[in-house]
C-alpha cells in the first residue's frame, strides 16, 4: 500500500458527497478555484482521492457554528486517500494534512478524525517505543504482573525533600510504579534537577536493600534543549523513566526525547479532552496513540473504567486494546503499555485486564492506595490481590475473605459500576 487513508465523520450543509470534495481538493491540490498550474495529470499523480461514502442521518440544525447552511445537514462518514509520494513520511506533514485546515472549512458543520491507515513505510522511518513492555519490566529487574503504580499528591506544592518523603512511604509500601503529576515539571518551588537528586537517593537506596528498582516516571515536559538535559540529569542518577505530556511538546518533541532517551518514555495524553470530548469534532484515540507510537512512546495514559472525567468504559476499552493492538500496515513492533488511571481502585482490575486479555499495563491509583484504612502498604497489597483474584477468575469478595487487606479495600471503596460493550457489568 503506498497512499495513507483517513476516515471522517462529517456533516454539511452542502451535503456529504459535495463536502467530501471540497475536503479532498482543499487538503491536496485544489483551493476554492481551479489553477492553471492543477492539470489533470497533476491531480491524476497528487489529488487526494474519496475511496468511500456512506450516509448516516441528517438534522434540521448544524452541530457547530457554520457560516455556510441549508435546509438540513445530512451526515455521514468519508474516507479520503492521499499518495505517499505527495510528503512523505513526516509525521508533522501527515498532521497537517490529516487534521489542519479541513477543520475550518465552511461546508463542514461537523468534522471527526476517527480512523487512520499508514502504509508500512512509516514503520520504517519512525523507530517507535524504544522498549514497551518487556522492556520495562526489565528496568524493573524482571517484574511480573499487572505494574501496580500511583501518582504524586498533592499535584503541585510538594518540596522535592517533601515529595522524597512520600516517596519513601510509597516504595516502602511495595509499589511498582510512581509518577510526577502532570502539572509538576519544573517550578520554582520543586525545580526538576532538586527532585530527581532527593527521589533518587530513596529509589536507589530501595534498589540496593530490596534488589526491586520502582520506577519512576519524572515530568521533563520543556523545551527541547531542556529536555535533553532534563534526561542528561535523569541518566546521571540511574533514571528509568521520562515522562512528558505529549500535546504540550507536540510529535517532534516526542520524537526528539525518543531519539536521545535511553529510558522508557511515559507519555502522558494531558489536554485530550480538546480532541476527544465533543462527539462532532477532533479525534479519535486510536488514531492519536498510533503518532505517539510511531514517535516513540512506550506508556500511553488510556483514561480508566468508571473514572471520574466524561468518557465512557466503551471509548476507555476500544483505546486500551488499540495500545496493544499490532498496526497491521506499520508492524507489531510498534506497541507500547496501556496505563490505566482516574479514580481507579480494586474494583476495576479485573475488568480492566479481562478486556486486554494480559497483565501488560500500568494501573496507577491515588486514592485507591493511599486511602486505605491500614495505610498505604495494605494499599498496595490490596491491588496485588484484586490482580492474583482476576488471574485465578476467583471472585473478588470471595477471594477477599481469606486476603485481609483486600477485605479491608473492599468494605471501604464504593464497588464501581463499569458496563463495557453489549452490556456486561462487572
């Protein structure tokens, strides 16, 4: 396959099959009037093409503001292709064309990326999660299991001594995993170079008493040159983990960290309910988490089942499984780990491995550990129940009747209602 297709779910006052043209004029060759220079034989080789249209509905109204408008505004979903040939394998390039000024265009009262083929080329040329999951467990000194992990709370306020502390109660607790808050970067009352000092001397010195490594996801969200030294610092201190939040840094700062990191990447989705919240426009995870594969992300923040933001158990199953699903036109390299996260406790884990079918994912709670009425040890033990109770298909209060601290988690969180896709609840 050498051209790249998108699909769309648009609506117009024009009409489907007349807004799909002008989509596919104004994101190739075309603009709002023939040239001279577009000859036939230019459109032939470069024109973006319409593979497909099928109409779903109208309506008497316009979903969004549209200057252009009609008796009604009939919807539908358009696939569009475009060649290879036309840029290439950037991934910037492909963002413009694939998600830029079509959102703008008059005719479109409605407009959402929602699927994205790339021929095999773009596996070539892109490398991808430098580790994934294997890899990862291998930073962990060879971990088995669901990764049992939690975030930094309060989000911001903490002193980088502060934030050891709790560290220090944390991987004393036996956790897996811990990350920074998203909004803990580089401030000016936790500087980034002072935080990983103070943690990592309680991670190392957990390493070298226990013979386990937690991992540790650090917020290096910046500029580029910052980046780069952030992980300087980060590989100074034996760092296994950077994090950042990949909207903020945007494909080619994602990539950039890729290229010099020899640590997992965490990529963390901060400011997707932009492209995702409203079902008239932007984008679709699985089309999103497979740029953020390609430019090198080896964790991927999915949301979680019963979380406490907008999107539905269905949309939080459809883009874990995506995370792990081989892109058949870019490889099965190109994987990376689910992190489930958003008000999780021991009630979503089995749900939340069942729809993946396997243990390789972060499942990061707050409250879910710190919260427990035997503090956050029996937190974390709890978890590592709930997994052991999912992996045997023993039912969890059953199961929790001879593990205490399960039995603790269980009497104290309110049992999450999760209902996935042809109406199991679980």
């Amino acid at each position: 396959m050498n051209r790249i297709t998108a699909t769309y779910d648009i609506e117009s006052p024009v009409g489907v099959a007349r807004a799909a043209e002008v989509l596919a004029g104004e994101q190739s060759t075309g603009t709002f009037t023939r040239l001279a220079a577009e000859t036939d034989a230019l459109r032939e080789r470069s024109a973006a093409r319409i593979e497909s249209i099928k109409i779903t509905g109208s309506s008497a109204t316009p979903s969004l503001p549209c200057r252009k408008t009609g008796e009604s505004y009939e919807r539908g979903t358009v696939t569009i292709s475009w060649s290879l040939d036309s840029f290439g394998t950037s991934l910037p390039t492909l963002m413009s064309t694939l998600a830029g000024n079509l959102f703008e265009l008059a005719e479109l009262s409605a407009i959402r990326l929602i699927d994205m083929q790339l021929p095999s080329a773009f596996a070539t040329d892109h490398p991808g999660p430098q580790f994934g999951a294997q890899g990862t467990r291998e930073f962990m000194g060879g971990h088995q299991g669901p990764v049992i992990g939690t975030i930094i709370k309060p989000s911001v306020g903490l002193t980088p001594s502060e934030t050891a502390a709790l560290v220090q109660t944390l991987v004393d607790a036996g956790v897996d995993f811990i990350k920074d808050d998203e909004l803990q970067a580089n401030g000016p009352h936790c500087p980034f170079d002072e935080r990983v000092k103070e943690v990592s001397r309680v991670l190392n010195a957990h390493a070298d008493k226990m013979g386990k490594r937690v991992m540790y996801a650090f917020n290096l969200t910046d500029e580029i040159d910052q980046m780069w030294r952030n992980l300087e610092l980060l590989e100074t201190y034996g760092g296994t983990c950077a994090m950042v939040c990949m909207s903020s840094v945007g494909l080619t700062g994602l990539r950039a960290l890729r290229n010099r990191s020899s640590m997992t990447i965490h990529g963390h989705r901060a400011g997707w309910g932009i492209y995702s919240r409203s079902p008239d426009i932007g984008i679709s995870f699985p089309v999103m988490q497979k740029l953020w594969r390609l430019s090198g992300a080896d964790h991927l923040h999915v949301n979680g089942l019963a979380n406490k933001f907008t999107e539905t158990d269905d949309v939080i199953a459809q883009s874990a499984i995506s995370v792990q699903t081989a892109v058949a036109d870019c490889g099965p390299a190109h994987l990376a780990m689910p992190v489930y996260s958003s008000g999780q406790t021991i009630w979503q884990i089995d749900p939340a491995r069942s729809l993946l079918g396997n243990d390789d994912f972060i499942f990061c709670a707050g409250g879910g550990i710190l919260s427990h009425p035997s503090g956050a040890a029996a937190g974390v033990i709890a978890l590592r129940q709930a997994a052991e109770a999912a992996r045997s298909g023993t039912d969890i209060k059953q199961y929790a009747k001879e593990h205490p601290e399960l039995q603790g988690a269980v009497e104290t969180f309110q049992r999450s209602r999760i209902t996935l896709a042809g109406g199991s609840r679980r």
